[in-house]
C-alpha cells in the first residue's frame, strides 16, 4: 500500500528533538491513526502510550526494543513493534522514513 | 482549515537538501496538490515548476521571491506565492511547518 485513501491528515507538523524528527498524523474513518514521519541521523529514546507498529519505508537505523539488550539493524525496508506504556531507543544511521501505525488494545 | 479531510497522503516522503527539507504529498478529491513539509534551519534555493502558494504554519524564515531585491521576513504564520517556472531563495532561521499549494493555471 503506497498511499492512504479517504483519510483527514493534521496539517501541524509533530516536532520532536528540534525537529530532527518530524511526523504527520492521519485519521482513518475506522478511527486509527497513524504517523508518517523523517527521522535525521542520531540517538533517540522514545516512549510508547499506545502499542506501536514502526514500518521503516527507507532508512538505516538500529533499535534496542524494551527488555532487550540486543540492537535490531534495519537497512532499506523493515518492520518493528513495540508494546504499550514501554520505551525504545535508535540509532538512525540515515536520514529515515517511516510510518507509524498506533494500536489500541 | 486545521485538517485536510477526504483525502489521499502518499507514503513515502519527498526529501531534499539531505532530508533537512522533507514533505508529503496529500491529494485532493478535485484533482489538486498540497505538499505539507518541514524546513530544518539553513539557506535554500527551490524552482517552482506550477505556481505556489506556501503557507507557513510556524517557523522563522526570510524570503527572496524572484525578481525582487529584499527579502521578506516571516515569523510565525504568514504566506506567500510564488510564480511557475520560477525560483525563489529562504533563508530559515528555526524549524519551519509549511502547506504548500500547487496552482494549475
């Protein structure tokens, strides 16, 4: 799926880290949400509220998923999920394009 | 108009200037384009191939619209349009939200 038919898009941007990471929401009519997002290279710690799935659309980048103490390499195309109420840690390696899919539980 | 309803968002994101410029691509029902993009700090030429109208959202910039001699300084929200086959120069100054239309003429 490339694209997202018959959705509302947030026109502001979501900054984060100086804007080194930045997303778009979009709503679905079914009520899920999702973030489109760039990602600049460096170090980032992240917190989860509701259960994330992160598909990595082109980048390079490590991730330290919760309770783990090995880092996940991803290059090109990839896919990660991470639990609710939990934090995540990567190294983006380049600049990294990602869609971000915000389960409820 | 906080949100564009009823639309299509392309996935991927558009890059330019090693990501510090990046945008997406929403597509309207009556066949029109917006991109909604972020602008990191830095100085950057742009050539409009169809007219634009660029909103900006948040952010501290100067621009030079072709033909002219001053820059004109935007901070906050303001707007600007700049002619097809043209180009234009923006010096950013902090992080920069911006919806930009693609007029047909």
């Amino acid at each position: 799926m490339s694209q997202y038919d018959n959705v509302t898009v947030i026109k502001k941007a979501n900054l984060y880290f100086d804007g080194k990471v930045s997303s778009r929401t979009v709503l679905f009519a079914d009520g899920t949400k999702k973030t489109l997002g760039i990602m600049l290279p460096g170090d980032y710690e992240f917190g989860t509220d509701a259960k994330e799935i992160m598909e990595i659309l082109a980048g390079e980048l490590k991730v330290l998923l919760p309770g783990e103490t090995e880092w996940i390499s991803i290059s090109g195309e990839g896919e990660f999920t991470v639990p609710a109420n939990s934090k995540f840690k990567l190294q983006v390696a380049s600049i990294t394009d990602y869609a971000c899919s915000y389960i409820q539980e």
